[in-house]
C-alpha cells in the first residue's frame, strides 16, 4: 500500500518524481508551482494545480485578449448589469423587478470521445451555472457543429449528441428553443457542442460564488462523488486529439437528469428559505475548482475534510476525488445556524447533503484526509494565479491567397431553369435544409411560456404570464466569414445574431460568446483568435451592448488539422409585450382574402465570398466576406422594433443570412405553406446577385397592403432602404425580374426537398 503524500511528507521528500506532464503541465508551470509552495507539490496539490490549471479552466491562453472586453460599458440599453465577466454567468436588469441571466458554453471533446454522455453533461453544466445565480433555468439552446453530412463518423456523433442533447434537457423540463446545426470538413473529428441556457430570477434572488464568513459551513449536496469524468473536461479539452481520435471514454462524465432536477428544486428552495450564503456549481475541475474559487473569492480561507465527501466509489485516491468531474454536485457556504434547514430541505428533495468543511480566515486552503493535511495553499494561487501566455500570433502566409481567391469568377446561373435549380439545391443542402430531425427530438414547449421556437430566427419565453414581458435569444457564426477574415467574421456573427433577435421585435441588450478555434501553440490560430475578440469588442462598442462572459474553447483541431474559427456569439433581448412579437414567416392566405406585401429592409450587393453558394455549388472558400455595416445593422433593428413591437404593422419578418434573399423566401414560404410572388428588380440588376448575395443589415418583411406607406415613411425615417417584391397568396414561389416570368417552384415539391436531406442521412 502507498503511503499517503501529505504536506509534511513533501516538505521532507522534495526529490520525488511526480507525473506533472501525465497531467498536462508544462516544465515550467510544475517549476513555478513548486515556487509558489516553496516545496515539491503533494499528490492531492498537484491533481488540484492541473486541472485548475489547464487552458479550459485557466484561461492561459486568451485571458490577455479577454481583457479588452472589460473596455465595454456594463450597461445595456434598458439598465445596469447585476454580474458580468468573473461571474458564473452574466445577470441583466429586463424591468418590472425581473433579471435574466445567460450563458453559452463548450462541451466539444468530450462530444466526440463519448457523443451522448459528452452533449448530455454539457447541457446539465451549463444549467447549473445558471442555477448557481440563484435562477430558475427556463430554456436551453445548443449551437452545433459537425464533419460533412455523409461522412461515416458524423452518423456516429450526430444521434448521440442529438440525443443527449434532446434526453437531458426533456428529462429537465426545459425547453429547446433554438440554436444551429452546421456542417463543414473541418469539423471531422472535432464536432463542436456548445450549450446556451437562460435563467430567471428577481433582482433580490441573486446569488455570488464566494466563501465568507469565518466559522460558515461548506456543505456538498447533490450526487455523490465517482471515478467518471476524472480529467474531463479540465485535461480533455486542452489537448488536441491524435489522428486515430481519442481512447478516454473514463474522462467523460456520466449524466443523470432526474438527479439534476432535483438538485435543481432543491436548490431553489434553499434559496428561497434564505440558507444560503454562497454558492458554487461544479463543473470543470470538481472540488477543486469549486473550494479553491469560492475560498478566493471570499475571505480566502476554508478547511476542507475530504473523507466526508459521498463517495460511489470508495477505492477513489484524494486526487481522484478532487479531479472528479462527476455531475449533478453543487457547494454551498451555510451560516452554522442554517445547517439544520438546509440539511432537512436537501432530505425533503431526496439530495444528499454533507458538511465536508467551513471557512476560516487565515487566508489557506487546507485539505484534510482521514487526519492527514494533503492540501495546504493560497486558494488565490490555484484559481486564479495560473500562468498567463502571450502565445506568439502572426496572420498566416496563406491569408491574402485565401482572399485574393474571390468568388466572382465562379460560373454562375444565367437562365430562369439554373436558377430554379440552384434555390432547389440550396434548399436541400446540409447547412440549409429543415432541421426538424434534429429539433423534433428536443421538448420545445414544455413549461408553456415558448413563445418561438425552431425554426423561427430567434427563440422566445415568457418571463411574466400577467404582463407579457418575455426575451428573445439567438446563437449564430459562419466560420467561413471567420476564415476569410476573423475581425468581420466575428462582427458578422454578431449581427446575424443581434438581427435575428431584433426581427422578433425584441431590443437586443447584451451577449454571451463561445469562442471555438484550434490550438493556440499555432501563430495563425492566435492571430484569429485575437482578431475574433477585437472585432466583437469593437461591434459591442458600436452597437452599445456588453459581454456578460462566455466561454473560450481551444485545441479544436485534429493533428495538424484546426476547425474553421467559430465564434459563436449569443445576443439576448427583451421583449415588452410577447403577444405582440413578429412571427418568422407571413402568414396564410384563406379563401379571397388579400395577399400581405412582402418587402426587403435593406440593400443588397454583390456579395458572394464564404457564400452557401459559392459552398455547395463549388467547394469554393475564398475572397472577403460580406462588409459589416453595424450603424445600418442598429438602424434596422430599431425599426423593426418600432414597426413590430410598438406599431404592429409587420406580420412577418425574416433575416437574410445564408442561403440570401432566396433562402429566406423558401423558408418564409414553406413555414404556413402561403406561396408568394417577387420581382428582383429593385434588388439588383443581376437576378442571380438578388437571389443569392449574403449582404448583412437585411431583413425580410411581410405587412397588410394597407400598411405599405405606414413603413415606407417609418423606414425612411430609420434611413433604411426599402423594396417592394410582391405578394403573398396561392401554393407557388414565383420569382420575375424586368418584367418577364424567370421560375416558379411549387410548395409542395419545395417542402419535399427541404425536409428529405437529414432524415435520408440519418436512415
């Protein structure tokens, strides 16, 4: 039997080999721990120092490019943020007494290695972050991307991350209001799955992650401590994967939702009887990351007896235990006269609860097991002391090749039948086709307060059932904008999301991000990385909305092979009145009732680069992407909020984004099987640019012809330019330009394209 590594002994015995490297140190940060010691580490220390360490918890990497996003006013356009960047999550002020809080996060490896367990566990992660701000969690989203749609290994990762997804978050009662399914090359072997959840809570309800308070009580409750997900996503996501993939099928954490749901009630009775002084979830890192952040963010001191910590596995080391990444686990600090409450609730929920530990205020944290001290150190140092890297960055040599490579001298379609063939192909293509497959799994209404959902632009919730008052969400990024060029790839992100938002009629307030990109010991991939984060800065500016926080996930890359920057931004608006909101699409036409007029907010150019088309058709990525106009982007969404919430003219309202003017029309089209007929004309000259250029700062509206001049002169007054395309009626997409018929596309033979794709995929 190996005797215990406890803190005398290390003092004693400073030669010892330890396997820093296993871990994932380097050289010089096990030399730089044994500093800060002024002794070789314990065991237990060491265990703890890697995983809060890693580039997933630690944020070494980028924390020097984060910083910027503190230069962002932490107001919103309707009020102050309650918490923000260093929070569990951000905490916005929606009026009437209410606040939101929001998050998205990545669970990207771990998705790969073990598809359902790693997407399932991302979502329950991700819900306790929320909870951990004193929230009910409300609804989730889930941002996803995979390796082409054929390719035999996204057969695999596809259900099971569907299925984990859609499992945990219905077990949980929580709908799944909306997100993105992507697929693109280069992420074989790399999916990315990133979970977004929304929490309400009153301003008065909010709760901080800190340990204060000499002679408080540290209580663990929720599920007991096992031998899964041991380096999980701490270690796990801070490597890239070998060619062959991954063999860590035990670093993967398992999920029980029911167990999750209980925390979930429990906790927010504990809330709610006032027993709670701080709290902390666990996620990345276990107890380790949450003693040691809430002991720093406190008054710096607490006293942790480890053999008190429930075990399902009684074999587990000290350092497994504080490695454990085992779900549905949650850290409180109790006043000593609270204890008994908070124990009786937890009982009454069936949760297991123990007092594993209290706070002291000489500034250590120190872990005991079974008498022996095994952990003695500053909590600052280990949460938040961690190494800081200015990872060399350089724009790579192949940029300017990559945009000099325009898609302008792409063959494109001249006649009415190419380009009836070409919406056809579009339509049915991976990125563009009906995600029903995906989203039919997920429970989008249950708790009865959706508003929108799939596949409308945004999500929508009630917040308030006697007022109305609700907020809208979206998540969006085109990686290809990011390839071209990561500064406006990660401003187009940002627009796309903030638009969908404002088509619902919603005031966008702030955003949450994700940023997905390949390993940061590559030049090129942190010269991305840093363009994406000052362009998301400089649009936040622009635009006058915050960062709440985020996320950050690196090493997305297989061998030498990085996925395409994903800067996946989340925007969050509210909403005065639900009832009112703009639904995605026009509505049908019965019997001799008129047809709405369906006009275009916006102008359009010749913008074809990184474009679905250009994908699809021709494999192509090159040239720049569409120009981001954020003044053009804000003034088209005031409108859209005057036009829709305030006046109520607009009957339907549909972003343009992939796909263009063409994608949106089979959407807005198929959605109430309400066909429409549209002259390009005062689009472009060029039938096939109108079609399909991804120009930003574009909407499509449809209005009662009665209404038309009402948003003419209110566009006008929005400096917004406007073009009348048609009307709404009859079961064709009819598409004329100059005056002459060019196609027409029955709805039903459109329907049966757009929704064959994944299900023929998946057979």
């Amino acid at each position: 039997m190996v005797a215990l590594d406890t803190v005398s002994v290390a003092a004693e015995d400073p030669g010892r080999e330890q396997p820093w490297a296993d871990l994932g140190l380097k050289a010089d940060e096990y030399q730089r721990i044994r500093e800060i010691l002024g002794r070789r580490p314990t065991g237990a220390e060491l265990a703890m120092y890697s995983v809060m360490w890693s580039e997933h918890c630690s944020y070494k990497s980028s924390k020097v490019h984060l910083k910027q996003f503190s230069e962002i006013p932490q107001v919103t356009p309707v009020g102050a943020m309650l918490a923000g960047i260093g929070e569990n999550a951000g905490v916005l002020d929606i009026g009437q007494g209410y606040a939101v809080t929001f998050k998205v996060e990545s669970h990207n490896h771990p998705s790969y290695v073990e598809p359902h367990q790693g997407a399932a566990t991302g979502v329950g992660g991700i819900v306790r972050d929320i909870l951990a701000m004193g929230a009910r969690p409300i609804a989730v989203m889930d941002p996803l991307r995979f390796g082409p749609l054929d390719a035999p290994d996204t057969r695999r990762v596809l259900p099971g991350v569907v299925s984990g997804v859609g499992g945990y978050g219905n077990c949980l009662g929580l709908p799944n209001i909306g997100g993105e399914v992507v697929f693109d090359e280069s992420y074989l072997g790399n999916p990315l799955v990133n979970a977004l959840c929304v929490g309400v809570l009153r301003h008065e309800d909010l709760h901080l992650a800190k340990a204060s308070g000499a002679g408080n009580q540290v209580i663990l409750y929720g599920a007991r401590t096992g031998g899964d997900g041991i380096g999980g996503a701490s270690i796990l996501a801070s490597v890239t994967f070998d060619e062959d993939g991954p063999a860590k099928r035990p670093s993967v954490q398992v999920g029980d939702p029911f167990m999750e749901k209980l925390l979930i009630e429990c906790t927010l009775e504990l809330f709610q009887a006032g027993v709670v002084a701080g709290i902390q979830d666990f996620g990345a890192a276990g107890i380790s990351c949450a003693t040691s952040e809430l002991a720093a963010a406190g008054d710096g001191g607490m006293h942790v007896e480890l053999d008190k910590v429930l075990l399902r596995d009684p074999r587990l080391s000290p350092e497994e235990i504080l490695m454990s990444e085992s779900q549905e686990r949650m850290m409180a600090v109790v006043e000593p006269g609270d204890v008994a409450t908070f124990l009786e609730i937890c009982q009454r929920w069936d949760v297991e609860a123990t007092v594993v530990g209290e706070v002291t205020g000489n500034g250590r944290l120190v872990i005991d097991w079974h008498g022996e001290t095994v952990v003695d150190v500053d909590p600052r140092t280990v949460a938040h002391d961690g190494p800081v890297y200015r990872r060399p960055l350089a724009r790579p040599d192949w940029q300017d090749t990559l945009q000099a490579d325009d898609a302008g001298s792409l063959a494109r379609p001249a006649s009415g039948d190419e380009l009836r063939a070409t919406l056809l192909r579009l339509a049915a293509s991976p990125n563009l086709c009906d995600k029903s497959w995906v989203t039919d799994q997920y429970d989008r209404y249950v708790r009865g307060n959706t508003v929108l959902a799939q596949p409308s632009d945004s999500g929508m919730i009630r917040i308030d059932e006697t007022t109305n008052l609700g907020v809208a969400v979206s998540t969006d990024c085109n990686g290809r904008f990011a390839k071209l060029d990561p500064y406006a790839g990660a401003q187009l992100a940002l627009a796309e999301s903030y638009r969908n938002v404002a088509t619902s009629g919603a005031v966008p307030l702030a955003i949450s991000d994700c940023l997905n990109f390949g390993s940061p010991e590559d030049p090129a991939v942190m010269w991305q990385f840093a363009e994406a984060c000052r362009g998301l800065k400089d649009a936040c500016l622009e635009l006058g909305i915050p960062v709440t926080g985020g996320n950050v996930s690196l090493y997305n890359q297989t061998a030498e092979n990085a996925i395409l920057p994903t800067p996946v931004v989340a925007v969050l608006g509210v909403v005065d009145d639900v009832t009112r909101r703009t639904p995605s699409a026009w509505p049908s036409v019965e019997g001799e009732q008129p047809g709405h007029r369906v006009l275009l907010l916006g102008e359009t150019r010749e913008e074809l680069s990184g474009s679905e088309w250009a994908h699809v058709v021709h494999g192509h990525l090159g040239g720049l992407p569409p120009a981001v106009d954020l003044a053009a982007e804000k003034r088209l969404a005031e409108l859209l909020h005057e036009a829709g919430q305030q006046l109520q003219l607009l009957t339907g309202a549909h972003d343009l984004s992939d796909g263009g003017l063409a994608q949106a029309l089979v959407e807005a089209s198929i959605s109430n099987m309400c066909g429409v007929e549209v002259a390009l004309d005062g689009v472009h000259a060029d039938p096939f640019v109108a079609l399909f250029s991804e120009s930003t700062a574009r909407v499509l509206v449809s209005v009662a012809a009665d209404d038309v001049d009402r948003l003419v002169e209110l566009a006008g007054r929005h400096g917004v330019p406007l073009t009348d395309l048609g009307r709404t009626g009859g079961d064709v997409l009819a598409v004329g330009h100059a005056g002459a018929d060019l196609f027409d596309v029955n709805l039903l033979e459109l329907r049966s394209r757009w929704m064959a794709t994944l299900p023929l995929a998946m057979a």
